[in-house]
C-alpha cells in the first residue's frame, strides 16, 4: 500500500509539473536546433536491439561460410607432432589463435557499429555530437528529480515494454522449442557435424523470430519516443513570444522597421515620379552627383522655391540628365543640396532657414543664365542643417 502511495504521488507531481508549464505548443525549428545543440535528440533503444540482433543473425550466417574453413585450422592449434619444441610452438600458436580471434571480432565488431551508427542516423535525423551534454548536471543528483523520473508515466511505459518484451520473446521461444523439440531429442544419434549443423539452423531460426519481434516492438517504442521526444520540446505561448522576440526583436521594434521600410519606399516611389516634373524646374543643386534636388522659383507666383524633384544615386544621376538636356542650370553645392533633400518633401517650400543661401544661388544662376561671369556666392549654412551623407548632424563648415 506504501509503494502505491508512493508510485501515485510520483505520477502526481510530474502531472502537476507538467500542467504548470501548459506546454501546447509545437516546438519551432530554432527549438529544435537548440535542443540537439544541447544533446536531446531523438533515440529508441529498442530500435538498436532489434537493429543489432537483426545484423547478429546475417553476421552469423554469413560466416557459415568461412567457418567449416577456420575449423579445421584452429584444430591445428591442438594437434603437436613428436619433437617440436613445445615452448616455442605453444606462443607461436596462441599469437595465431589471437590474430585469429581478432579478425573475428573485426569481422564482427565493423558491421555491428555500422548498424548502430546508421540506426541513429535513421532515428535521430543525423549524428549530433554535444559536448555539452555531457557536462556536469547538479539535478541529476536531486532526489525529487530522481523521484521523478522512477515513478513517472515514462517509467511505467518503459516497464511495459520490459513485459512485453520478455514475454512475446519468451512464448516465440517456447513454440520455436515445441517445434524443434523432437530433432533436438535426435541430435544424440547424429553425426556430429549433422548434429551442428542442425543445432545451429535452429538457434538461427529462433534469433530470426526473435528479431521480428524485436522489431515490431521497435516500431512501437520509435513510435512512443518520438511522441515523447516532441513532448518534452513542446512550448508555451510565452516561449513562442520570448522566441519570436530574440528572432525578430519585439512587436513595438518591429512595428517601427515596418513604417520606416514603408516610408522609404514611398518616397524612393515618389522620387522617381518626380522626374517628370525636372523640365519645369529653375535650377538643380547638387552634391555634386550622390544628392540632387531641382527647384522652381517664379518670382510673382510663389512665396519662397518649391521642390519640384529630388533623389540620392541612380535618381539623382537621371535628375541631372534630364535637367541638363532641358539646359537648367546645375549648382554644386554638397552642404546646401543634402540640406535641401534631408529637411525638404516634393511639392513643398524649402525650410525658411535656407531662404538666404537659396537666395544667393538664384541670383548667381540668374545671372549665369544672361550670359555674364558672376563669381561663385558664398553663404553659410545653419549648423542645425548640416547633414553627412547619411543625414546625420555634422559641424557647421563653409558650402
């Protein structure tokens, strides 16, 4: 009554356990990632039972072949003529047997390690190997944690299978013997490699049921594990959200990239509308190529120029061209033109800071479009104006 009190509260604190926790999540793919970086990959050790007793029984067959051959020659190891020097011939013969035993093990040993290695890979979706998990784990050690996991659902699975195993094996081997009872009865009248061979076929035939049982109970306990392997990866809603925001960053950072991406594709679209519109400009500041912006002044009609086109690189390049084949004056100025594109929107007035410096520049192409040689104005541009070209503030320098 005690140890099924004990067994009760063991299945009742891992339930608790695991109900806290409302794991209902399928795990990602970074989960997953993670976990096999840590060692939780997916295994089955009935899947390597059967995998290497399979192989055992084609192993075995396969030197029925060149046993009858090795037979004859370890019963030379027995067999001594008169004179031959014992001593001698006693280590010679036991380094022969050695070598001998050696490449059988090889023999053996290769193939087994193949299949295990390959049934891990089938199993486990590849072969990981993490240091880390063979590091240190203090919870190991807990004797709650030990509780646990001894009087858990997964315990009870792996005792079930234990029975199963033990008794499907157990009742195959039972009927195997029924059947092969009465040869057996007569191996005492056989030959004795009659009596070997036979002896033999029937071991054979029984490590081959064996196997195919072993891998039905394979296929279950594959079956069972990976669904306990994606249990315990299961997340909750708040890992999803932790997840999501050491990806991607959090919903507000997001949100952000998503209106400043927004923003900079509307006015790429818009810069490039406007190069329909550069014919009608009055002059072109410019950068003197990575920036340029076209502006249009009619003295009676507006109150200040107005920004008719502007971009950066490749518009900025087609704004110049067009400009200059409608013969539109081109003013460089780097300071006054990144001014112009950071502080100014299409179809806008410039900033009343740059009248002056504006100004200056119209007059100087107004000018230059009469056909005298002016020399070139000089201005200042307000500190709080001047950008790099990537539209951060610099110090105030003379344009």
């Amino acid at each position: 009554m005690g140890i099924w009190a004990i067994f009760c509260g063991g299945l009742l604190l891992a339930s608790e356990d695991d109900d806290a926790q409302e794991k209902t999540e399928e795990p990602t793919q970074r989960r997953l990632e993670k976990a096999r970086e840590d060692g939780q990959v997916l295994t089955s050790k009935e899947m390597f039972v059967f995998a290497t007793t399979a192989a055992g029984v084609i192993i075995l067959l396969a030197l029925v072949i060149i046993v009858s051959q090795w037979i004859s020659r370890w019963g030379g190891f027995f067999r001594f003529e008169q004179g031959d020097a014992l001593s001698g011939l006693l280590m010679a013969r036991l380094s022969e047997a050695y070598l001998d035993f050696l490449i059988v093990a090889l023999i053996v040993a290769v193939p087994i390690l193949v299949v295990v290695l390959s049934t891990q890979m089938l199993v486990g979706r590849g072969l990981h190997f993490a240091l880390t998990a063979a590091n240190f784990k203090g919870n190991r050690i807990n004797p709650l944690n030990g509780l646990k996991r001894m009087f858990s659902l997964h315990s009870l699975v792996e005792l079930a299978k234990s029975v199963l195993k033990v008794g499907v094996i157990g009742a195959a081997a039972y009927f195997v013997i029924l059947n092969y009872l009465p040869t057996m009865l007569a191996l005492a009248s056989m030959s004795l490699d009659r009596g070997i061979e036979t002896g033999f076929y029937a071991l054979m035939f029984l490590m081959g049921v064996s196997a195919a049982i072993l891998g039905g109970i394979g296929a279950l306990d594959y079956a069972w594990s990976n669904y306990e392997h994606m249990k315990k990866l299961r997340m909750s809603r708040q890992d999803l959200k932790e997840e999501s925001k050491q990806t991607d960053g959090s919903p507000e950072v997001r949100s952000r990239i998503r209106r400043l991406q927004y923003e900079a594709s509307r006015r790429a679209a818009e810069q490039a509308r406007s190069l329909d519109d550069v014919g009608n400009a009055t002059a072109i500041i410019t950068n003197p190529t990575h920036f340029a912006v076209a502006l249009r002044y009619v003295p009676g009609e507006q109150n200040a120029p107005t920004i008719v086109a502007m971009g950066r690189g490749r518009i900025a390049e087609e704004i110049i061209k067009r400009g200059t084949e409608a013969q539109i004056t081109v003013f460089q100025s780097p300071l006054l033109a990144r001014a112009l594109f950071f502080t100014g929107e299409i179809g806008q007035e410039i900033s009343d800071l740059l009248f002056t410096p504006i100004a200056a520049v119209l007059a100087y192409i107004y000018r230059v479009d009469r056909g005298e040689d002016p020399e070139t104005p000089e201005f200042e541009i307000p500190e709080e104006l001047q950008f790099d070209q990537n539209g951060r503030p610099i110090n105030g320098e003379a344009s």
